[in-house]
C-alpha cells in the first residue's frame, strides 16, 4: 500500500480506551488496532515468533502476551518485551477522521545499530538460547563494544526448542530454525567463534582459555553453556545407530537414520522421549518407547496429565512400555534391538536416549564460581565474580522466593537477556514466570510458573476431553499452571503469579474473577 493510500477499515467507537480489535485485510494479513490511552496503534496480528494472532491473547497494563508461547510486546510502542519472539511488532500508519480508523503504510521493524564507539569487550561462553540473546540485547540496549560468541556447534545460534519436533520430521531446514540469517551476525558485527569451547575461566583476571589454546580476556563475560544430555549406563550405548538428542548435529544424525517403516526405541518419556515418539511416528516409523515411571511426564505434571499424553500417543500407535527398565542395547556393530529388565526384546534399528540433561560446567572447575554442580547468581544473574554472569541451565538464581534452577529455553533466552541489561546498568531485574511448552501429535501444553515439588494438582475442565486449566500446589499455594486449550487463563495466572501473589486452592477454585485478574 502506497504512502498516499489510506483505507477505512473500522469505527472509532469500536476501540474503547485500553482495548483492541483486530481487522481482516485480507487472507494472510489482519491488523491489531489499539487503544492506549487516548492513542490508537496499529499493529500486525501476527507474533513475529511463528506468526499466531496476539488478538487471540491477553492485554493488560498496556502489554499484550502471545496465546501460543507468550512473547510479550508493549502495546503503545510495538516493542518486543519478552521472547521467545525476537523482533518488534510490524507497524501500519494510522488515523482517524469522522469516526472512522484509517490505515496506510505498513512498516516492518528494524533490528537498532548501535552508533558511537565502546573499547569494552563482552565474550559469552555458549551460543544457545541464553548466549545468543544477550548478544542480541546487547546491541539492541545501544552497546556498540566488541561482541564475542564462543559456541562448540558449527553454526549460527538456532531454535533448539524444534530440533525435536519439524526439524526431526524433516519438515524444517536448518535456515528454518535458525534465529537470525547470517547476515544479522555480519552487520551487528557480532563475532561467532564456533566450534570451540572454553576449557578454563580465570575468574579475576575475566578471561577464557579455549580448547584451541587460545585466550580472550573481556571486561564482561556472559556464561551460558547450558546442558549436555545424560546417556544411559547399560551395555550397547556406543553402537551405530544409538542416539542422544541435544545439538542440530545430532538430530540430523537421527533424521538420516530412520526408515519409513524402520523400528525406533525412545528411552525416557519426558520432552525428549515424548516429542521424538510423535514426530518419528509422523514419519511413519514404528515407535516403541521405554520408561521407568507408570506415565509420561509423570515427575513434571502429575499422573492425570501424563496418562493424557499415553492415550495420546497409544491413539497414534506408540507402543509404551512404562515401569519398564532398560538392561542393554543389543547389536553387533550397529543397533539391533533393547532388552528390558523383564527380558522383553524390542527389535530397533535406531535408539534415541531422552533421559535428561546435566549443566556444562566442566571448564569452571576450580573457577570459584561453581556450587553443587550449579552457578549461583542473583536476580541481576551476577556471579560471584565481578563482570561475570550466568544464565540459563548452569544459573542458579537465588532470590527472595528461594534458589532456582530452570531448564527451559524461554527462560534462557529471558537470561539473556537480561544479563546485557545488566551488564548496561538496569536497575531492576525484569520478573516473569518460567514458560514452556510441548507440541505432539497436534496438542499443545503449555505451562506457566515452577513447581517442581509440587504436592498436589487441582483441575478446572476435564483432562480426559483435553481442554483444562490445572493448578500446580505446594503447601496450599499455587506455583504453576499447566493447560491444554486454556491459554488465556494460563497467562492470566502467570502474571499473578509474576508479581508474586500467593493463591490458594479456595481462590484458585473460585477463578480469576476473584482475584480481580
Ligand atoms: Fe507468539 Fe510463539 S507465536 S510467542
């Protein structure tokens, strides 16, 4: 659409202060008009993460929250506040005269370049969730230093959130998942030192000893390796054709090496196990999978929601062996099928091993910054060590509500993030909920908050249909919500539970009406 070019596509009336509507332009392109305050704002109705509606979400105090994964952007300015979407929403011309909403050009957001000079230097250890969005935010918050990424993978920073699910399909390219084009690294003149890894932190001195021999002292540096996956110790890990899944390495490794047809055995029933079961299976696969608890997910999310998955993916043809153990991989030089502990034989071709992750932390050995395996920070995710941060997998974050360790990539990338505010200055810490979720077989679950010790879940709408809301407890106070087809709600909780109110199961119960949310 031309400059000069305004079309009237609603009434003013219809956009009350602090509300939005969204209009159809046409099949692929609808607009978000809101009202904050008395200014309108015209914004695409497409999250720049993987494009689904924000009118479908939530507004409040003039944010808007993604219904599908939820990124957040500022609702008067467009900005992006919170990933897992990396970019500033799209923005149309807007007007208004005689009661009608006049749009005109659209204008597509533009990545800042800092100007000026800085002589410091930043060097973040990794280039996963965390490492690549403190680069990003780094030069997004106007730093214009030198940006050095130190990452064991062989190429740009990508989505490792859908290595389990299209890429191991087959249905996404590596440029699919990736999160920026190469471009963006060349022109925000960020350096990507791939394949290395650093072996020693001098923690005084802030500088990194790679495994080339190499050097780099900074004034910042940013720790951010994340986690490797855990192998099984039984007899037969090392034949061809048995796989762990952690790197885009590894999964191509599995995608050349299943069959139509061909038999895979998954070990473990987490996200790992679950997400390669179904999207395997969609390749047509024989997918047998193999866990010690009686349902998946059954640690993280409770028995009623982890029989859901099994129908699930009983329904899809999985074949489940739960409260089962693995006694060995068998096979000559290449994999020819597990033995269980009860002597059951699944025949395989390929095995993938999904049984968790453990903090890359190796090379801070003798650092001074380790603790229990973990790198304790404060909410500004300071380490010990002056200039030095730690986010994501390896952080451990000790704050007022207790230490916690979160193993998801949101809230990595949120680390990230806010290890470049705080290495700019911020004052304050940005608080949010942890957020993950799961996509298999076409259903989604999405959950909001922590609550790894949970003692008890309520429910709201029925687990067996699949569409619930269900309330994580501990000692009588909500710490979590999980939901299929309730995503709404589930925000709505998450930010109650952000600004650090304490629900109980009555006013839980009793539904958000009664918290005046
Ligand atoms: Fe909006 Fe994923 S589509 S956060």
């Amino acid at each position: 659409m031309a400059n000069d070019q305004w079309k009237d596509i609603a009434a003013s009336g219809d956009i009350e202060p602090g509300s939005f509507v969204s209009v159809q332009l046409s099949e692929t392109e609808s607009v978000l008009l809101v009202r904050t305050g008395t200014e309108l704002h015209a914004w695409a109705d497409s999250c720049p993460h993987v494009g689904c509606p924000l009118s479908a979400g939530h507004l409040a105090d003039g944010v808007f929250t993604c219904p599908c994964h939820n990124a957040r952007f500022d609702a008067a300015t467009g900005t992006n506040l919170s990933p897992p979407a990396l970019d500033d929403l799209a923005r149309y011309e807007v007007r208004e005269a005689q009661g009608r909403v006049l749009i005109g050009a659209r204008h597509e957001p533009e990545f800042p370049r800092p100007t000026g000079s800085d002589e410091r230097t930043v060097a973040i250890v990794g280039g996963g969730a965390g490492g690549a969005l403190a680069a990003e935010q780094l030069r997004r918050e106007g730093f214009a230093g030198r940006i050095v990424v130190i990452t064991p993978e062989s190429g740009r920073p990508y989505d490792r959130v859908l290595l389990s699910k299209f890429y191991l399909a087959g249905d996404m390219g590596f440029d699919d998942i990736a999160l920026r084009p190469a471009s963006f690294y060349e022109s925000q003149a960020i350096e990507l030192w791939t394949g290395r890894r650093a072996t020693a932190i001098d923690a005084d001195a802030k500088r990194i000893t790679l495994d080339n021999g190499r050097e780099l002292a900074a004034d910042f540096i940013v720790l951010a390796t994340g986690s490797r996956a855990r192998s099984l110790p039984v007899p037969g890990t090392n034949l061809s054709g048995v796989h762990l899944l952690r790197s885009a390495a590894d999964a191509k490794a599995i995608r050349d090496d299943v069959r139509e047809a061909g038999n895979v055995v998954i070990i473990g029933a987490g996200f790992i196990g679950t997400e390669t079961a179904a999207y395997l299976r969609g390749r047509g696969a024989n997918v047998a999978m193999v866990a010690p608890e009686s349902v998946p997910f059954e640690h993280a999310f409770g028995k009623d929601v982890g029989e859901r998955f099994a129908e699930m993916h009983r329904a899809n043809g999985v074949e489940l062996h739960l409260e089962r153990q693995v006694a060995r991989i068998a096979g000559g030089e290449r994999v020819e099928g597990v033995e269980l502990t009860d002597d059951t034989k699944l025949p395989a071709d390929v095995v993938v091993i999904g049984v968790g992750a453990e903090p890359v932390v190796d090379y801070l050995d003798g650092s001074g910054l380790l603790e229990n395996g973990a790198v304790p920070v404060d909410e500004h995710l300071r380490t010990r060590a002056a200039g030095i941060y730690a986010v994501g997998d390896i952080a451990r974050v000790e704050g007022a509500a207790g230490a916690k360790r979160v193993e998801h990539w949101v809230v990595a990338q949120r680390h990230g993030r806010q290890a470049a505010r705080s290495i700019l200055g911020a004052d304050e810490p940005l608080p949010f909920a942890p957020f993950f979720w799961t996509r298999q077989f076409e259903t989604s679950f999405g959950y909001i908050g922590h609550a790894p010790d949970f003692d008890e879940v309520r429910f709201k709408g029925d687990v067996k249909n699949g569409k619930f809301l269900e309330g994580y407890f501990k000692a009588g106070v909500l710490a979590a919500v999980g939901t299929i087809g309730n995503g709404k709600a589930a925000i709505r909780y998450g930010l109650l539970l952000e600004a650090g109110r304490q629900i109980s199961r009555e006013q839980f119960e009793a539904g958000l009406a009664s918290l005046g949310a």
